[in-house]
C-alpha cells in the first residue's frame, strides 16, 4: 500500500453524504495514507461552513496528511499543463506531481475531468469510485 492523493471534488461528496461517498471511503481505505494540499483543509471547510457540517469537514480532515503551500509550489502552480486545468486544480495538481515524485503517492483521487486529465498526462494514475 501507498499513498493516496484526494482533492476537495471527492472528500467533498463525502462530507455531504453524496451516493458515490461510500466507495470512495472504501478507496480510502486501502491506502497506508491520503494526502492532499493544504488548500483542500480551506476548501472544505468552506463547503462545511456553508452547509452547516463544519464539525464533520474537521473529522474528516483530521484523518488527512496536509501539505503545506509554499512559494515554489505556487509559482509551478502558474504554469503547469495542460492549460485546461482550473487555478485551484493546479495547485492540487502541483502538489500531486511533487508526492508522485517523491513516491509518497500512487494515484489521485478525484472527480474533476480536467485535474484528472491532468494527473494522466502527468502519468499519474486517477481514481474516481462509484
């Protein structure tokens, strides 16, 4: 088992009791351990905040390792391919590619076609249970 990368599209779904949110806790599982960018612990607390479900975006965060933002990872963040992908997707994209390369990852989880077309031309591996 290794890490596993998860954006706001998936734990989101999971924060709001989507159908699709028990495969993904089961996705979850068999990984020694997901991690996300920092920017996903802004996201969805906003989400959670929103809906009231403050308390539960915190449980579930807790059981998430954080990658802190720095400059340089911003800074690749402004350019990194394809263009398609979203301001905040590059961020997450970014982050990933860093994991991808160090192996503390083996995949992104998510639901976002343009950060998951991202993560392939990257040859990162997608996941998006169902």
């Amino acid at each position: 088992m290794a890490g596993l990368y998860v954006d706001t599209s998936a734990l989101g779904r999971v924060l709001l009791g989507e159908p699709d949110a028990p495969a993904i806790v089961r996705e979850l599982r068999g990984f020694d351990q997901p991690v996300a960018s920092e920017l996903l612990r802004v996201e969805l607390r906003r989400v959670g905040l929103r809906e009231g479900l403050l308390g539960d975006a915190d449980r579930l965060l807790s059981a998430i390792a954080l990658v802190p933002l720095d400059a340089g990872l911003l800074q690749a963040a402004e350019t990194v391919g394809p263009s398609s992908v979203a301001t905040l997707d590059a961020i997450h994209l970014v982050t990933a590619l860093r994991l991808a390369d160090r192996g503390a990852i083996v995949a992104v989880l998510t639901y976002d076609e343009r950060l998951a077309e991202g993560g392939r031309r990257h040859g990162i591996d997608v996941l998006a249970p169902g």
